[in-house]
C-alpha cells in the first residue's frame, strides 16, 4: 500500500472514530437528559394524581382517576387496592379517557412500590413506560408517562448524526486526499530524481552535473532527505572525478611509456639488422642470438604500438572518421590471409554493391585483420574461414554486420566472458611462444566502441562466428544530457 493511501486511510479511520464517538455520547446524553425530564414530569403528574385520589369520596376513585387537571396526554393512572386493581385508564392523544386492558395491568401490578420512576414495556399501542408506585393509604397508586417522546427525538438525532457524520466524512478524506498529496509531491520529486540516478550509467564523471533534487528546505523532513540525495550526489560526482583522474593518468603513463620505448626498440632492431647483415665471419650462435633479438624487439615493437593504440583508443582519440568502403577493405585482408596461410580456406561473402561506412580506414582494417588472423592462427590447419559483409536494418537505426566464421575447434565457454580483456588468452604458455600477446581482440573492441558499435561471439566446436556491428551514423555525444532530461521530465 502507498504511503499516501496509508495517510489518507488513517485520517479518515481516525475521523470516523471521533464521530462515531461524538455522535454516541450525544444520542447517550440526549436520552438521559429527556429520561430524567420525564422522570420529572411523572413526579408531578404522581403528586396530583395522589391529592386527586385523596380528595375522592367513600365510593373510591372512578375512571376519570387519570384527569385531575393538569395531566398530559399519554399519562395512565391504575389503582390497586390488596393486589387487584380497582380502576385503570390513560389519556389519549385526543385528550379522551381509555379503559386499560389486563393485559397493560398486569405489568403494573408488579412495580416495586417505592416512589421512584421504572421502565416497563406494555406493549401494544402503548409501548415503553416510566411509571411509579405509591401507596395511598392502603391501596397502590401506579401513575405513567410514555417514553415516545425519548424514542423519537433519539432518533431524530440519530439521523442527524449519521448525515452530518457522512456528509463530513466525505468532505475529510476529500481533503485529506489533497493535503496528503500536495505534501508528498516533493517526497515524489526526489524519489523520481533517485530512481533516474539509478537509471544513469556512471560511466563518465559529469553523467551527474545538474542532477539535483530541487525539495532541500531544512525545516521540512523531506527537504533534509533532498539535502542529503544532493550531497551523497555531489560526493559520487567527485567521486566519479577522481576515478576519471586515475584512470586519465594510467592512462597517460601507458602512453607515454609506450611512446617512449618506440625509439629504443628501433635502435635495438636497427642494430641486431645490422649485424645479421655484415654476417659473414661471425659465429653461427652469435647469428642466431641476433637473430632472436631481432625478431623478438619486432614482437615487442607490434606490443608497443598496440598498448598506446589502446591506451589513444581510451582517450577518445585516434579515430578519424570518413567514409570507409568495408567492402574493398575485406577482400584486401582475405587476400593477405590467403598468402600467409595457403593450408586454410578462406572464402568471402559480401554484397555486389560495396558495403560503406562512416569509420577510421586504417582502424577499421586492424580489426578484419585481428580477426581473420584469430582465425588463422588458432585454428588447424584446413578449417574454413568466411568473411561476410550483412547490412542491416535502415537510416540512424541500421548498419553493418561483419562476420568472422570458422569451423575451428572453437572457444572454451569459460573463457568467452573474458575474450575482449586485454592479454587475455586462452592458454597463455602456447600462445605465448606462438607469438600473440592477447591484445588483438581489446584492440577490435575499443575501435568498435569507438564507432558507436558493437561486437559479439558465439562459439562452439566446429563453429566459432565474431560479429561486429557497425552502425551506419557517427555516433553523437549523449551522457550527461539524457540524464538531466530523464530528471526534468520526471519532475
Ligand atoms: N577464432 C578463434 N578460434 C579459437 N580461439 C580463438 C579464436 N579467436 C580468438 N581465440 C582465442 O582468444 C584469445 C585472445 O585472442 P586475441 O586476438 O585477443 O589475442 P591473441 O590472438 O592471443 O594475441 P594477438 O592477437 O594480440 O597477437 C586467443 O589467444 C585464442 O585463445
Ligand atoms: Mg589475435
């Protein structure tokens, strides 16, 4: 249940308590009050009953016993003389004397006789009754008064009550219903502001700026909570900064350290070349230690242009875009991997018309050609590799699907989820000595990424299929705004 419906239940629970209290102790108080008003009445109405008989002569009191002036109507009279009664009559609302049957005597005849007033239900027309019982010399004089007039104002007010209870019952949860919702909409504006954070990806450090919840009055309980959101998001905010900054100056390092070690590489090359060169008389150990270094510093030097590739791909820079026909692309890279590896197959799939793209060429070439090589390279001898251009879908939506397929023995399903990390390989002791580093597929999905596309593997025994997705557009700048525009239109 909301917390709004919760209020507005309480309320109005609340409301009909303290009415249905109220209300009871009115319609308690009003029958007590009208009680003893009656209760007065019929003393009086006794006393002149009592002198009325008093002043009888020796045949004793006759049916008019219920008339001495003064009686109201409704009020009955009986006359008990040794247990039986002598006469009986009431008033009617017409002011007439009535006979009252033995069926209204006989209850009359069991009042304690005291003096003080007794309820006693007579039934038939004349209902409820408060009489009392007084000797008179020897003889028992019960007088009555009705207690209609009790029933019937209760009632009325009972009514009243209930009306005026309902009527005011709708008017308070209407209210409250208000009330409750025109104070929880700043509660509903953090909560949206929290729940498009969450939406957010924190991937860069100003995804955060302007992001803030607009509720922060200290005097109410909401705004101290949005005081508290803004400063907990001011605290990711730096803290997204500062992880930014470290990374930046990894960054920075990788890069630098790879640039660094350009110059020195060439040098050792140069040299180890240059001695393999002037050969000759040298020792057959000695042309072949120079041998090793001379391609091992090629190794590290293709090491070292990947590692600041990746580190100018984490940049954001190193991509230029232009447009790139993938098509030709393709067929150079399947036509070199033809000469390096004449034992595989390799077959292209592609469109008559040429496949293109906005894209960095020279980038874009390195990842057919890591994944061709993959595909050479880590497969036996005799698999079939096909290279296929797919496009995909149409205008800002559509692209391009370049995929790499072999029918090699496949990837080992534990491994796939680290396949794109980089100096990831499979088994690494083989690997190594065959020369890889396990950068080449980091490489093809940084410059994916850094098209704004994606790239995927499926594998198992016998199929193995990388799937680059380039989309048809430059990708734009996002981030920051989509998350502000989620909170303002939240808010
Ligand atoms: N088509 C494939 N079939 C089987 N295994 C593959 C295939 N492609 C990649 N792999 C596995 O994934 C690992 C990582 O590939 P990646 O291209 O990143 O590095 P590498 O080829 O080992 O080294 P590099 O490409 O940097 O010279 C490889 O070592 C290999 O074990
Ligand atoms: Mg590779």
């Amino acid at each position: 249940m909301t917390l709004r419906r919760r209020l507005v239940l309480v309320t109005v629970a609340l409301a009909v308590a303290v009415s249905t209290v109220i209300g009871a102790g009115s319609i308690i108080a009003l029958a007590s009050i009208q009680r003893s008003a009656i209760d007065h009445q019929l003393q009086y109405a006794t006393n002149r009953a009592q002198r009325s008989v008093e002043q009888q002569g020796p045949n004793g009191p006759g049916l008019d016993i219920a008339r001495p002036s003064g009686q109201a109507a409704g009020t009955l009279t009986a006359y008990f003389l040794n247990g039986d009664v002598v006469v009986g009559s009431v008033i009617d609302n017409a002011g007439d004397l009535g006979r009252l049957s033995s069926a209204v005597v006989r209850p009359l005849g069991t009042v304690t006789v005291d003096g003080r007033a007794h309820t006693v239900d007579l039934g038939g027309d004349l209902g409820r009754y408060r009489v009392t019982a007084a000797p008179v010399g020897p003889a028992v004089l019960v007088v009555g008064l009705p207690m209609t007039p009790v029933y019937e104002s209760v009632g009325k007010l009972l009514v009243v009550v209930l009306v005026v209870t309902v009527l005011a019952l709708l008017a308070a949860s209407a209210v409250a219903a208000l009330a409750v919702r025109r104070s929880l909409r700043p509660l509903d504006r953090v909560a949206e502001t929290a729940s498009a954070v969450a939406r957010t990806p924190l991937d860069r450090s100003d995804v955060l700026d302007g992001v803030r919840v607009p509720d922060t009055d200290p005097r109410t309980e909401v705004g101290r909570v949005g005081t508290a959101f803004n400063r907990m998001l001011g605290h990711i905010g730096a803290a997204l900064q500062a992880r930014e900054r470290s990374e930046q100056q990894v960054r920075q390092f990788v890069a630098d350290a790879s640039h660094e070690l350009r110059t020195p590489l060439a040098s050792v090359r140069g040299y180890a070349e240059l001695t393999r060169r002037m050969g000759g008389d040298l020792p057959q150990d000695v042309v072949y230690a120079m041998g090793r270094i001379e391609s091992e510093s090629i190794r590290m030097t293709s090491m070292v242009e990947d590692l600041l590739l990746l580190a100018r791909l984490d940049e954001g820079r190193e991509v230029q875009f232009a447009e790139v026909d993938l098509t030709g692309l393709v067929l150079d890279a399947v036509n070199d991997a033809h000469a390096a590896s004449p034992a595989h197959a390799i077959a292209v799939d592609v469109p008559d018309e040429p496949v293109v793209v906005p894209g960095d060429a020279a980038r874009l070439h390195q990842v057919v050609v890591n994944l061709v090589t993959n595909a050479r390279t880590h497969t036996p001898e005799g698999t079939r590799i096909t290279v296929g251009l797919t496009p995909v879908g149409a205008g800002a939506g559509g692209g391009v699907d370049l995929t790499v397929r072999d029918d090699g023995q496949g990837i080992d399903p534990a491994f796939v989820p680290k396949l794109f990390e980089r100096f990831a390989r499979a088994d690494s002791s083989r690997s190594r000595s065959a020369g890889s580093t396990g950068l080449g597929l980091a490489i093809v999905d940084a410059v994916v990424q850094a098209h704004g596309g994606s790239v995927t593997v499926t594998s198992e025994p016998g199929d193995t299929v990388f799937t680059v997705h380039l989309p048809a557009v430059r990708p734009g700048a996002g981030g920051a705004a989509d998350a502000r525009d989620a909170v303002a239109s939240a808010t």
